[in-house]
C-alpha cells in the first residue's frame, strides 16, 4: 500500500501586471516562480514542473529520506556505493570546488554542525571537541571512482551548499526547453532568469538588509551568507560559516555575499568561495570581474 | 594582493564556471529522465506466492499492485489477487480407531478416512478472485484522507467493502493521528446449503434437511491510531481496532464428533453451531528504528481479545540489513499464541444436553504458532528491485478438555507446518 503520510504540498498562482506569481515551499525557502507567459493553463504547468523538480531534487539529496542516496552514503559504515548518474555528476562538481577552493569547500564539512549548532545563547565548543571531529572532514578521505563512492565510516555528506542554486538552474532549464518567454525563478533569494519581462523593463531583484535594487536583464544571483545566522559569545562574532580544515568559523567572514554570475549554481559557488575567503572576500570577488555586494 | 595571486583568484572562476557548466549541461543530458518525474508514473508490484502445509492445503497467490501517484500528490493503488487453493482441510472430526465415512457437502458422494488418521475434508479446492482499490488524498497540507473499494469473489463466497481513513498531522508533522472505518458485507451460498445447527450429517442421497442456500454477515471495523516520530531514527506507531460481525459466522463445513460417552466412537457427526455475532478488540504497537549503519529493526505487538473469550498475542520482529550493491537480506521471527473460544471442544459427549454453541474448528483452538523466514532483495535497474521470501511456520495446538475413551490413543489437536516462498518484482513505468 501507499503510504499516507505523501504531503500534498501546496501550489500558489496569482497574476501580478503581466506575470503569473507561481509560489511553493522547498529547501526550507519560499520559492517564486514568474512567468510573463498568456495563460493561466501554461502557467499552471509551469509552475507544477517548477515544483516537482524541486521537490525531487529536495528529496532525492535529502539527509534524512531513509531511502535517499546520501543517507544510503552516510550510513554506508564504509562500504563502496554505486551512485545514479545525476548523483555523480554533482560528486564530480564537489571534487572540483574543493579542488578550486584549497579544500576550503568541502561537502563532508556538515558533521561540523554538531559542535556548532548556531542556536541562540548556544555556547562556543572547546578546542578538544572540534579536534575530535577533524579526522572525520575531508572529500580527499573518500574514493570516487566513477560511479562508485565509497566515504569512510562515520564520514558524512551532503550536498545543502549547492542543492538549492542547482534546483534553481535545473528549473528554468526545464521551463526554457518548453519557452521563449520570460521567466524568473527565485528560490529563497538564489535567483536565474532567461530574459527580461518585456525589452525595457528589466526584472528587479532587492539585496537582503540592503535598499538596493539590482536590475537583472539574464544571468543570476545568489546570495551566500544570512545576516542572522551567527554567534555571539563574549562579545565576539562568530561566522556560521565553518573551516573545514580549522573546525573553527572563518574568521572576518562577511555577513552576506551576492553575487552574479551566469547560472545561479555558479553565482552561488562564487559567493560562498568569497565567504570562505574571510577578509580577504572584497578582493577575491574583485579579481573575477563579477558584480558582487558584500555587506558586513 | 599580487599580480599573480590575482590570476589565480581569477582562474578559479573561469574554471568554476567551466564546472558548473558542466554539471549543468549533464543534467541537461539527463532532462529526459527529469522530465519523466514530473509525469505520473507507475510503481508496480507483482508477486507469487506459493502456500503449502504438510499433508494438507497449498495455495498459489499471484499478486498485481500498481500504484500511481499524480502531480497533484494523490496517489490512487489497485490492486488484483488471485487464490487458487487446493488439498484438504481438517473438518471437525476426531480420530477414530476404525475407518470413518463422511459425507461431502453436496451430499452427493462421501469420502473416507482410514483408521487412526485425522479426518481432513479433501473437497477444499476454490479460485478466489479479489480486486480493489485505494485512493489517498489531502485536504489542506495536514490532512489526508483514504478511501477504498474492495470486492472478491469465489464460488460460494462473495465479498464487497469500503473503508475511508482520515489522518492529520501535528507538531511540526511529527505527530499524526487517524481515525477509520470499514464496512464489508459477505454473502455465502455454500455448496448443498446451510445446514441447520447441530443436525447429523446425512448420508449419501438423503435428504439434506437444511434451512436454506444462502446467508449473509456484515462487519464493521473501527480503527484509532496515532503515529509519532520519536526521533530521526524512530518512528512509534499504536493503534487501538474495534470490529464486530453480525450474521452467519458459521462454517457450514465444519462438523464436531457426536462421542460415545465411554469409548469415545463417533456415534453421530453434527453440524457446528457458533453465535451470530462477534465483536474484537485489538491494540497494536509498532516501533520502527533506523540504525546508524543503515539497517532497520521493525518490531510490533498485537494483543487481540473478543466476546467469544478468544484472545492472541502476536509479536513479530524484522531486521533489514543492507548488503553491498544494493542487496539486501531481512530475517522474520513472528511469534502468535491464541486461547481457545468459549464454545471451543474437540468433539460432543453423546448423552449429554448440546450446549448452545460449539465448534472443533481448530482456528479457533488454543495454539501456539511461530514462524521464521528471510528475505533476500536484489535491485533491477534504476528503481526495480526482485525478491525472494522463505518462510516455515509451525503450529503446535493442545487440546482443550478432557479426551474421551479412546481419544486419549489420539492427538485431537494435531501439529501444523507450512512452508511458504514468494518471488517478488517491482518496477516503476
């Protein structure tokens, strides 16, 4: 039998001017899809295919789905898995950026939550508790021969640092391959667009806590970094954003990063390999000829 | 920031984005696939099951399900099972040191069992035919409901019910509470008739003397339930199941043995008797836990009771384990353990006033029943995975009062074992 428990998760249009407002939850973000096309039957359907592919991508690289490929990996114990094509295309993109960031972005960094949970008044770890976890980040530790992926046991990954800019990307993939219209997909502030809605009138996009307004004709924008997500202990801020090699939060990090870039997936990579860069994030980003806000 | 660790900087956008092309692009190759799930597919499942006791019943059950769950989240299941039974079956009788002569059903014709054996009912031969359907949708995000429709039919026996459960979750979706009901309403028209209560079985081309061809029970069951996620890895659900049945809940093919007060000879054989209605109880509790190295231990307790004064414990116990590639192996322990009915005996005392209800059927004896399986799951492909279960189930009875004369030579309750295997395939279109 089915099980009862298949959510039937809401779908949202409404018409705003010229454009159809379609709206859903995933990845923990409220997710917009705009859509300049005639009627509301295509609207409809875009918006259906805009969902399911993210709600797809949410569950199939959930942590928690019991029958999902990363906790198949992570509960693994260290045995060698076999992955699905779309799973190693991005193990393969995870090697690279942890090759192009100096090992600074690392998909097996998220067991680094449990020392550092970032709730308020949570106090800061102790340099033994952080040590003791070391051992177990680093993707170089893991073997990946295609399609086989084989992670040490008590190792773990997940793919939350990239999940949502790849949804993004692979949504307005899937509605542009249906369209020439315009449309614009914004999940939780990761941003891709085809075309402006009509040709003088470019989509208009604000930056978090900023009264900026960025004009987006194509390309993409994503923002890493949350203005609230950080700790306060004796006085000090500490960044939710993690060294993987230290274990301790990186230090000088800005609060936010927004960055264009072509697709939403590299914008994204960007402004977290930025983040990651500390103080040093204003002169990464002005090295890649990129339109970039930092806030601080 | 030098020149040349500028060019780096630099660098590693370009092939970032080289990177990310490529992903994107890869994915793009594999639209099709992406595409696909955004259409309503169908999960299939088929299997075959193959039922044997020693010395007495087999079956064959294929199995058809086929589930599809629409964009919408609603998900509709039907489902078609065939039975096909063949072999006998025990009919009431208690051993005799000498040959015994039954008569079968239609009254057309008698069987007969050889000294000191179980009488068993070798007539038992019927194609059961069952379809139904399932539907399961949400009203708002939090509730969902399920309706049903089930038929089966087989020769003498037709069967139609409903069902319809609603369950809404609670607390961040961790907690979910359901609440359901099923109605079904079963006909009988048993081969020769019904015969009436506690008359002898006739003899061959006499007259039947029964009190009519058909009859009819209805039954409704009730069912509370709360499911709670007690952790990431555990999962608790109890239940709390009310049914109750009105009408003919008679075998019509069962008989007890009429025995002679002091020798214990069958001196008559008489038709069953049980009352016209029934009503159960159960409380199930059922624990799931996931195991950090990924195996998952399933574990659940029935305890039943009912005003025929019958009452069972059921506890059943799986553990899935993981193998490498996919495989899988899930050993089985289920233990059960039933007190008789109240009208429950192994045969009548001729002499003696009839009770108002008896039966030797011995389903609803005192038995104890253990069970001891594995199955072994193998993946197909992309989302197929085929199976193979194993299980023997052995049931010891006892009997329930005093045996009479020579009964005491027998075992009125005799020993079963069964063997079951089922091949199973599953796959997505």
């Amino acid at each position: 039998m089915p099980s009862t428990a298949h959510p039937n998760r809401p779908l949202i249009l409404t018409k705003r001017d010229l454009v159809w407002v379609g709206r859903f939850d995933a990845m923990a973000s409220p997710c917009e899809v705009l859509m300049a096309v005639e009627s509301k039957e295509t609207a409809e359907l875009f918006l259906r295919i805009a969902a399911h592919e993210t709600w797809r991508i949410e569950q199939k690289f959930s942590r928690y789905r019991d029958d999902g490929i990363i906790p198949r990996i992570n509960n693994s114990g260290g045995a060698t898995i076999p992955v699905d094509a779309e799973t190693a295309h991005l193990i393969d993109y995870a090697y690279q950026c942890h090759q192009l960031s100096d090992g600074l972005f690392d998909v097996t960094s998220g067991i680094l939550r449990k020392t550092w949970p970032f709730r308020p008044n949570s106090t800061i770890p102790t340099n033994k508790e952080v040590d003791a976890l070391l051992p177990f980040i680093g993707l170089d530790k893991a073997t990946w021969n295609n399609p086989d992926f084989r992670l040490p046991s008590d190792m773990q990954i997940d793919f939350g640092g990239i999940g949502k800019e790849y949804a993004v990307d692979r949504t307005l993939a899937l509605l542009t391959a249906k369209t020439n219209s315009p449309i614009m997909v914004n999940y939780g502030g990761d941003i891709t667009c085809n075309r402006s809605p009509s040709p003088n009138t470019p989509w208009r996009v604000g930056i978090e806590n900023s009264k900026e307004m960025i004009e987006l004709t194509s390309g993409s924008l994503a923002t890493s970094g949350s203005t609230h997500r950080y700790l306060m202990y004796d006085g000090k801020r500490y960044s939710h954003v993690l060294n993987p090699k230290t274990g301790w939060p990186i230090e000088n990090a800005p609060l936010s990063v927004t960055v264009k870039g072509d697709s939403c997936t590299h914008a994204g990579m960007l402004a977290t390999f930025a983040m990651l860069k500390g103080k040093d994030a204003e002169s990464f980003l002005e090295a890649q000829n990129v339109f970039y806000r930092i806030l601080r | 920031m030098s020149t040349s660790k500028k060019q780096t900087a630099a660098n590693i956008s370009r092939l970032l984005a080289g990177a990310t092309c490529t992903l994107l692009n890869q994915a793009a190759s594999a639209q099709d696939v992406a595409q696909d799930t955004n259409d309503p597919k169908w999960d299939v499942e088929t299997a075959v099951l193959y039922y044997s006791e020693k010395d007495r019943v087999s079956a064959i059950e294929p199995v058809f399900s086929a589930t599809r769950t629409f964009e919408s989240g609603n998900i509709l299941n039907i489902k078609a099972v065939v039975d096909v039974l063949t072999g006998a079956s025990p009919n009431g009788a208690t051993p005799f040191d000498g040959p015994q002569t039954f008569t079968r059903p239609s009254g057309n014709d008698s069987y007969t069992i050889a000294a000191g054996e179980t009488p068993l009912d070798d007539t038992f031969l019927d194609t059961r035919v069952a379809i139904g359907a399932q539907y399961d949708y949400s009203l708002g995000r939090l509730t969902h409901l399920s309706s049903g429709l089930n038929f089966s039919n087989e020769y003498d026996y037709q069967s139609i019910s409903v069902n319809t459960r609603v369950a809404r979750e609670f607390n961040d979706k961790n907690t979910s509470l359901s609440a359901g009901f099923a109605f079904a309403a079963d006909s009988i028209e048993p081969e020769g008739g019904i015969p009436k209560a506690f008359t002898s079985m006739p003899e061959v081309e006499d007259d039947l003397n029964r009190q009519g061809s058909s009859e009819s029970k209805d039954t409704l069951d009730l069912l509370l339930g709360v499911t709670q996620v007690i952790n990431r890895k555990t999962l608790m659900q109890v239940n709390y199941s009310f049914s109750n049945s009105e009408g003919y809940l008679t075998d019509p093919f069962k008989i007890l043995t009429l025995a002679n007060s002091s020798t214990g000879a069958p001196e008559d054989y008489l038709y069953e008797n049980r009352p016209d209605s029934r009503t159960k109880h159960s409380i199930y509790w059922k624990t799931k836990y996931h195991r950090e190295n990924g195996h998952i231990i399933d574990a659940s307790y029935r305890y039943l009771w009912d005003d025929w004064d019958i009452t069972s414990h059921t506890l059943d116990f799986r553990y899935r384990w993981p193998l490498a590639s996919g495989h899988y192996i899930e050993p089985h322990v289920r233990y059960y353990s039933q007190e008789e009915a109240s009208f429950y005996r192994h045969s009548l005392t001729a002499g003696e006033a009839l009770p108002e209800f008896a039966t030797a059927d011995s389903r609803l004896g005192q038995f104890d029943a253990m069970t001891y399986g594995a199955k072994y799951g193998i993946p197909m492909g992309e989302n197929g995975e085929f199976s193979i279960r194993l299980e023997l189930y052995r049931q010891n009875g006892s009997t329930v009062g005093t045996p009479i004369g020579d009964q005491v030579n027998y075992d009125l309750f005799p020993d079963l074992e069964a063997t079951i295997v089922q091949f199973g395939y599953s796959f997505q279109f």
